[in-house]
C-alpha cells in the first residue's frame, strides 16, 4: 500500500502507487490563491499513480493559468493537485495533503521571485526564479509565463 491523503472535510481520499518525486516549493501567485498561503510544496507521480479511494465525484476542476489546472475538494476547497501541458505524463500533488506530509521533503524552490518578502524559508535549497533549468517537457523551449 502507498502513501495516503484527502481533504479537510474527508469527503475525498486518495492513494499513490509509486513513490514520489521531484518535490519542491512553489511560490507562484496561483499556488498563493489557490491555497490562500505564501507557497505550496508538491510532489510529482505518473498520471495513474495517484488513485481516487473515496468521494472522487466530489473532486472539481479548475483552469489555473495558460499552461495547466487544479483538481480540489468541490465540497472543502482543498486543493490536491496541480496538471501542466508540459509534463502529460504526471500529475503534481499537493504534499500537505497527505496523511503523513512529512514523510516527503522539498528539494528546491521554483517562482522564488515571486515570494513573499516577508516569508523566509532558511534552508539551503536551490532557488529558481522561474521553473528549474532542467524542467521535464521545457528542455529547449521558451517556458510558459
Ligand atoms: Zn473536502
Ligand atoms: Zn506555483
């Protein structure tokens, strides 16, 4: 069995099937609206890894910026996850949602030049203004604004 999580309420529950990767923090202004915080923290599995067990019906869908959307709890507002054009083949979930959110850890920050000034994270991790040099599925390309 993988790693577990669900919504505030508990009307939504969800398991992952393989183990996370690519975690990190993200100081973008959607990821500020949309969890009404200064920055959120995701992980990445492949798109069937991350199974609905309980109140998928219940999960809502909305457009997030030109490039992606997020699927959030239609009854408490919890926002689980976050899809970009880019990377089809994974899906970029919400870490505080699990069960157990400490079991994972962030490895960098991306959108640091939109943080908050007075939030100062006082780890060591690699600060990217924007998204990571080495961003899967923008090798090359021009990355979305
Ligand atoms: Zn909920
Ligand atoms: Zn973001």
């Amino acid at each position: 069995m993988g790693l577990t999580g669900g919504c505030m309420c508990g009307a939504v529950r969800y398991e992952l099937q393989s183990a996370p990767f690519d975690c990190g923090w993200c100081h973008c202004r959607s990821c500020q609206l949309s969890s009404g915080s200064p920055a959120m923290v995701f992980a990445s599995v492949p798109n069937d890894d991350l199974i609905w067990t309980q109140g998928g019906d219940k999960v809502r869908s909305v457009v997030s910026s030109s490039f992606g959307h997020r699927d959030f709890c239609g009854e408490c507002g919890t926002p689980f996850l976050m899809k970009v054009d880019h990377q089809p083949e994974t899906v970029d979930f919400s870490v505080a949602t699990l069960d157990e959110p400490g079991t994972i850890a962030p490895g960098y920050h991306i959108f640091w030049s939109a943080k908050l000034d007075w939030f100062n994270p006082s780890d060591a991790l690699p600060r990217h203004d924007k998204f990571r040099p080495n961003t899967r599925g923008l090798e090359g390309t021009e990355p979305p604004a």
